[in-house]
C-alpha cells in the first residue's frame, strides 16, 4: 500500500498531493508546522504539540485549520492509513493561497493544511542510540523569533547539511555571546562536570521543544540536578555527557562534538536511563 496525504480536506495518493503555486507556504514561508512522534500508532506528547501549533499559529495570526478536537481525527486517520506503528507525523498549515503580495490577504484566506505519516525502523534508532551520534557548532544565523515553529527553515537547512557533510547528525547554533542555542532540529543538553544537567533557558532564542520539556519534567520527578541556563561550546566538549532532544530524535547520547570526544567518547549513563525512561513514559501515555 501506499502513502496517503492529507490536503485541504482529502485523503489523496502521497505522490499525487499538491498544493496551489500561490500558496502562501511556497511563496514566502508564510506557514507553520508541527511534528509528533507516534509511538504504537498514537500520538507521543500530544497536548504539548497541539498547545505549540495553537501558539505559532496565534503569533502570525493564521487562523486555526480546524478545532483541536477535529484535527485529533484527522491525523489519528492519517496514520491509520499509513498503517504507522512507529514513526512520525508532520503537519503543516500555512496562510493560504492569494495572489502574491507581502501584507496578510484581506480577506484572510483559508489557512491551508497538509499531513503526512511516515514509518521509522525502531531498531535502527535504538542502535544509533547506542552508538551515539556527533553533532558540529556553527555561528547561529537564524531570525529573531525561534520560538515559533515556522517553515521559514533555510539556516536550519544550511547547517544540517554541514553536519552531513562533516559525518554528524546535528549543528548546534553558537550565538553572538559565544552560548550554544539548539540544534537546527533538536534542543541541546549536557551533564556538566558537576552533574547538572544543563539546557538552555526558554527565554532565549530557541524553539520550546516538548520532548524538552517532558524530560525537564522527568528529570525532576527523578530527583536530578536541573539548571536551565547556557554552556559554550568548550563547556559542552569538557561535559561529561551531552544529548538532544526532539520528537524525531527522542533524547539521542552525542559522543563528539566538532572534533573533541565528549566524556570517553560513549553514550553516557544519564542520557541513556533517560532515553529509557522518556521512550517508556512516552509510550505509556501516547494518545
Ligand atoms: C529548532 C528546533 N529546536 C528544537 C526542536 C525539538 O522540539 P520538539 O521536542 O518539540 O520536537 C525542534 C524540533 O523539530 C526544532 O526544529
């Protein structure tokens, strides 16, 4: 079988789905999106992603697609007919479609609304996991308002395809105070050397990542050393573990950074008990 689309209020063939020249998300990035793991064919995290659409959606002013409520059917039905038992599902709505010109359409248009569903191979995640993964540290050159999850993604794009290219999954952003942000699809952590576990603060320029605050909130139910505040790059290579987080990533142990080895150059203890205990939770409360 396959994949199924969702597109404007039809399930049509993945390699038939379109959307309109003058839409708003082709023309000028003028949209947001949202990613949820799935986790035995339900939602991971739900509540937080849904809160996140709501919110990037109200800072543009795109009205919402459809109720929360509605949209819960809809991406439960797309992931049924993608048969998705472990993977991820990607939303994306966007302003709509009006001749192009700069200013927001009057009359709004209709916001415009696309799902996918793809499957991921668990196992090769767990043995990524396993092996650990080397991120690379470039200067942040992104927009002033990371806390929304917008499509607007090209320095995200640039600096993904600089960690390809230097054998690393990541590129942790370094800004102009010399303090690492995130990474272009992840949050960034590390277990510093006096075993806090250390991300950066919401008030910076970073996406507020759920699987973050998930495991913000797991790491306090477990009774660990939390501080929300910033390391360098230095800070980071002299840690003694350091970790990502995301919906596509879970929490994934890095090993290297540029070319310094992190603690001996494996996984850590911290990030792999919480990788355990978030994946388990995450399945336990999947809706
Ligand atoms: C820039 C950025 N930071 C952080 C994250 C992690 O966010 P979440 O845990 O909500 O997936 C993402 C996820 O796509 C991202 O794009």
């Amino acid at each position: 079988m396959g994949r199924i689309a969702y597109v404007n209020g039809r399930f049509v063939r993945h390699a038939d789905a379109a959307v309109h020249i003058e839409d708003r998300g082709y023309q000028f990035s003028d949209g947001v999106y949202e990613v949820w793991a799935v986790f035995g064919g339900k939602l991971v995290d739900s509540i937080g992603h849904f809160a996140r659409l709501k919110r990037s959606l109200g800072e543009l002013s795109i009205a919402e697609p459809m109720s929360e409520g509605a949209l819960r059917i809809v991406l439960a039905e797309t992931v049924r007919r993608n048969r998705v038992r472990e993977g991820l599902i990607y939303l994306q709505v966007t302003r709509g479609v009006a001749p192009r010109d700069h200013p927001f359409p009057d009359p709004a248009p209709a916001p415009a609304l696309v799902i996918t569903a793809k499957s991921v191979d668990p196992r090769a995640a767990e043995q990524r996991a396993e092996r650990g993964a080397a991120v690379i540290t470039m200067p942040e050159n992104r927009w002033g308002r990371c806390d929304i999850k917008t499509i607007g993604l090209l320095p995200n794009v640039l600096a993904k395809q600089a960690a390809r290219e230097a054998g690393a999954v990541e590129a942790w952003f370094v800004d102009d105070l010399g303090l690492i942000t995130e990474g272009a699809s992840s949050n960034a952590w590390i277990v510093d050397q006096s075993g806090a576990l250390r991300t950066r603060n919401i008030q910076a320029n970073i996406l507020r990542g759920v699987t973050r605050a998930s495991l913000l909130k797991l790491a306090s139910d477990l009774g660990l050393q939390l501080e929300e505040r910033p390391f360098t790059p230095d800070e980071a290579k002299g840690a003694r573990e350091a970790f990502i987080t995301g919906a596509g990533t879970l929490v994934l142990p890095i090993v290297r950074i540029d070319n310094a080895k992190v603690g001996n150059g494996v996984p850590g203890p911290v990030a792999k008990r919480l990788r355990r205990l978030y994946i388990d939770g995450a399945r336990r409360e999947a809706d």
